[in-house]
C-alpha cells in the first residue's frame, strides 16, 4: 500500500467516527412517513423501474 491509500483510509475513518453521533442524532429526531408518504415515494421509482426494464428488453 503507498502512503495516499493509507491517508485516504485514514481520513475516511476519521470522517465516520466524527459523522456517527450526528447521523444518529438526525434519524432519532426525523419524521417518520406516512403511508400516503411512502406511496408518492414509491409509484415513481417502480415507474422507474418499469422503463429501464422496457429499455433492456428492447434492446
């Protein structure tokens, strides 16, 4: 390993072990969805879904 991998590898670390309590903090405090929320969420991406599937069958 050179050394930019193990400055990459470390700063990474770094990033997760100074983010973790913030992350933690922000899904306790969210929201939660409803079940309209979850639907509006959901038709989209299997319409998503259901063109790229399209498109791969086409070709």
């Amino acid at each position: 390993m050179d050394w930019m991998k193990i400055i990459s590898a470390l700063f990474l670390t770094a990033m997760i072990i100074f983010l973790w309590p913030r992350a933690k903090q922000m899904i306790k405090e969210s929201p939660k969805g409803s079940s309209e929320d979850w639907k509006g969420a959901i038709i989209p991406l299997a319409a998503v879904v259901g063109f790229v599937i399209l498109l791969v069958m086409m070709v």
